[in-house]
C-alpha cells in the first residue's frame, strides 16, 4: 500500500492487511463490502460501533438471488464511487481513510477512519449491504460520533 499517507493504528493496519487477502476473491463490490464488515466488525472502534449495533457475521436480510454485478467502473470525479475494475479497492478504501483522518483532524488512520472511507468509496452500495445486516449509515456514524453531513 505504497500510497497511504498517514501512520496507521495497529488495529487499522491489521484490518487493511486481512481486506487485502480476502478482496482478491471477491467478485463484485456486494461480496467486497461484505468481506469488509467482516473484517472491520472485529477491530477497533468500528468494530466496537458495528456490534453494538448488532452488525454480525451473518445478513438479516437476504437478497432473493445472489447478485452477480460485476464491480462496475467508477465515474471520473464522482465522489461515491465504486472501485474500478482493475483497481486495488485496498489501496482506494485506505487513500480515502487517510483523507478522512486528515479532514477530522487526526493524523493516526484508525478502523473508523476505515469504515468511513467505505461509505465515500461504496456510496449508496455500502448503504444497501449495511441494511442488510440491520443497520443504516445514520446509525453508524451516530455511534462513530461523526456527522452524517460530514460523510
């Protein structure tokens, strides 16, 4: 990950080393984000944010059929993308992360930083899998003490 930036806390270079493991066998951004929570549910202050909202392993609610969308290219400038295909979605999710740590004005990349920078690269994507484990990115950022406005 020669591209980020800033220093990372321990739990958030840990989570960053599993997703870039796990990503590579995922194939579309439903099963990346999904990979993702897994990870980060399990480190730092995401995680503690992600299970005290009951945000578990396993979706609440199913998709009737699996979905089969290939990871979709990214618009040029849009600020909610997807990753494009080809490109490293570990490398993307920690460049944002390390943008959003600067934007609050911390210089430490943590797991929260993470998970926000989830939401700015998946946009409404993140949106629709986090429903589907219960939870909505009111709630998340609520319990991450960030502003939905901010995100």
């Amino acid at each position: 990950m020669s591209t980020i930036s800033a220093p990372l806390a321990p739990d958030a270079a840990i989570a960053l080393g599993i997703a870039s493991t796990a990503m590579p066998f995922a194939r579309t951004s439903e099963a990346m984000l999904e990979r993702w929570l897994r990870v980060l549910r399990l480190y730092g202050d995401a995680g503690v944010a992600l299970q005290a909202l009951g945000v578990g392993e396993d979706r609440l609610l199913r998709s009737p059929e699996p979905s089969e969308t290939p990871v979709p290219q990214a618009r040029a400038g849009a600020r909610d993308e997807r990753p494009p295909n080809g490109a490293d979605p570990v490398e993307l999710v920690g460049e944002q992360a390390c943008e959003i740590a600067h934007e609050l004005g911390g210089g430490l990349v943590t797991t929260k930083h993470i998970l926000l920078a989830l939401m700015r690269v998946y946009g409404k994507q993140f949106d629709q899998v986090l429903q589907a484990h219960g939870c909505d990115r009111a709630e998340l950022t609520q319990r991450l003490g960030v502003s939905l406005a901010a995100r």
